[in-house]
C-alpha cells in the first residue's frame, strides 16, 4: 500500500461514479469494455450478479458483528498471529504513517486458506492454520466464514478472467496452477469504531493506501466512509466518496496488478472516513501463489514501454508491505501482563515515536 503526503487544505469531498459489472450478462465483450474503462479510469468498480445470494451476505454480516460484540478480552484471545491470521485490535494497522497521528481507528479479523500446521506448505509465509473462537462462543461462526471464503474466490477468479481479457490476454491466463492455483486470499471483517475522523488532525477510520495485491472484493453496510483519489498527485488531493450498493461488491486493484501490468492498470488511493456511526465491511484479498514470479505481462511492455519493475516473488512482495503497515507483535507480548485495553493503548506511544 502506498502513502501520499499532503499539502494544504483538502478539497470539497464528491461522491463517486462507478463503472457496474454484471458477472451474468452474456455479453462478453460489453462486461470487458466497462471493466477497462474503470480499470484505466480509476481501478474502482462495482460487481453485481456474482452468484453470492443476499441471504447469505446478510448472515456473514450478522455473524461479523457478533465476533466485534464479544468482550475485548475474549477478542485478544485469539490476537493475530505472525500468519496474520486472527484479530486485529484498535490502532494494530497504520495505513498512512505521514499524515495519521495513530493508527487506523478500526479492528479486524483475518481469515486465510486453512493450511495444516503438518504440511510443509504451512512453513511459507501466509500459510497456515486459520484461529478460530473458541468452541461455543459463536455457534456455526466458523462455518459461515469458511464458506464466505471459498465462494468469495470464485467471484475473485471471474473477476480476473475479465481482467485477463481487458489486457489482451487468454481468458484463462490468470487461472493457471502457477497464479491461483494455490493463491493467498485473505478474508478480512473490519468495524470502524464510532469516531469521527478529522483529516486535519491525522485521525482516520483506515489511513489513505492503495491495496498490496491483486484484486479486493469489499462488501460494506449503508454506511459511507469509503473514499477515492483518482489522482494522487493532485494538489490537493481530491476525495470521491463511494456509495454502497447492496449486494454488490465494490473491487479494487492492489499494486501487484499495476507492477504485473506495467501500469496500464492503475490500484487507486483510498481510505475510510468515520462519522460517528459505528461501520462494518468484509474485505477480501487475493494474491496469486506464494511462489509466483510477478513480472512485466508479456501484451503490456514493447520497445517503446519497456518494463517499469523487475520480477519480484509474490510472498517476497506481501511480506514487506505487511511488516510496513501492521504494529510489531512484539508490542502486545511486552504488555501481556497488562489489561487489554493497556495493551492497546500502548500502540499509540509506539506509533508516535516513530
């Protein structure tokens, strides 16, 4: 994810108009052109008709908010994890270390792809076994984001068909065993607590970034706080809010796809701005394999444009960016004798001495 320092007052705050995505319009040719114009426009767009039913998205909100309501003590039993696997508490993320005076006032829960601790592949950075509540603190809590996981991937993956054929390549390009055969896609709940931003004092809901990766699917609630910057070189940066739609999934692109696209595809700034209201969104990330080389697609480099990076491992990419954003574990071990809320409170000491 990417920081942009800022200058001067900000500009008046717009909402924003998004390209629509239909998964199940036949037409083809028609769901390509609309996803290259958002993809070159501002890398923001809407997905409609992915095959998730409203029933079901409505339980793993309900479900989400559950985790978020139990007692703070029993959230930092399963705290995250070296695997980025659990949760995320007040303050642990800090998006944008120029401009926020604390980190990102919203906790989390990460959800990855469940890898036994007995399979070698558990030894790779990302891999390895999810953390769960414990039994009979949330009944069919488990169950409900295991399925939220593997049917959230599939809409990843006709996504990124889309997206192979906007970039001029085989539809199945992106499908292949060696980019999403065994990719690390991350499930991630998210409440922004009831506070209200003011970007003036470095007080944000999440600090503005671009994604690491891939591709994001986010489902939010009514609630707005999501914001744009189409351009992030502007002075000042212009802000573009981003209605929700229900049962739609706002997608994003991560700064792996820029680098692989040689930045014909742009990711994009953004950022959450709380009002007071208490918020909630389920974010989901995909990257390809651990192993995948990510280097310059052969349809987006020539003579003229040659290739802006050089080849870089995906788990090699993600694990520095992580280790940029996230407070060091560290930070809740030196204070596990303390209540939680001490704990937590402490983050905001080592973020300010940064």
């Amino acid at each position: 994810m990417e920081n942009q320092n800022q200058t001067g007052p900000e500009a008046p705050i717009k909402v924003s108009t998004l390209n629509c995505i239909n998964l199940s319009n036949p037409d083809i040719h028609q769901s390509v052109s609309l996803l290259e114009q958002a993809c070159l426009d501002c890398g923001f767009f809407y997905v409609v008709n992915h095959g998730i039913s409203q029933e079901f998205m409505d339980e793993v909100f309900v479900q989400s908010k559950k985790f978020f309501h139990l007692q703070l003590n029993q959230k930092m039993e399963v705290l995250r994890n070296e695997k980025h696997r659990g949760y995320t508490p007040l303050l642990d993320e800090h998006l944008d270390l120029e401009n926020q005076v604390h980190g990102d006032y919203k906790e989390g829960y990460y959800i990855g792809v469940d890898v036994p601790e007995n399979d070698p592949e558990s030894n790779k950075p990302f891999n390895g076994s999810n953390v769960w509540p414990a039994d009979g603190v949330l009944p069919g809590w488990r169950e409900t984001m295991e399925k939220f996981h593997r049917e959230a991937l599939e809409v990843v993956k006709a996504v990124a068909r889309i997206i192979a054929l906007a970039l001029n390549l085989e539809v199945d390009f992106f499908d292949k065993p060696e980019i999403l055969g065994k990719p690390i896609a991350i499930l991630r709940l998210l409440h922004y607590a009831d506070k209200v931003s003011d970007p003036s004092k470095g007080i944000y809901g999440a600090g503005a970034h671009s994604d690491f990766g891939f591709i994001t699917l986010l489902a939010t609630d009514d609630v707005m706080g999501l914001q744009i910057c189409r351009d992030k070189d502007a002075k000042p940066q212009i802000w573009e809010y981003v209605t929700p739609i229900k049962g739609a999934f706002i997608v994003n692109l991560g700064d792996m796809l820029e680098r692989w696209s040689n930045c014909i595809f742009k990711s994009t700034l953004h950022r959450v701005l709380g009002n007071g209201q208490d918020r909630y969104s389920i974010a989901y990330f995909v990257e390809p394999n651990h192993d995948c080389l990510v280097e310059c697609l052969p349809t987006c480099k020539s003579e003229k444009n040659p290739p802006k990076f050089p080849p870089i491992r995906c788990s090699t990419y993600l694990s520095q960016r992580y280790k940029d954003t996230h407070a060091d574990l560290n930070a809740y071990n030196k204070h596990q004798a303390c209540s939680p809320s001490s704990c937590i409170t402490s983050l905001r000491t080592n973020f300010n001495s940064e």
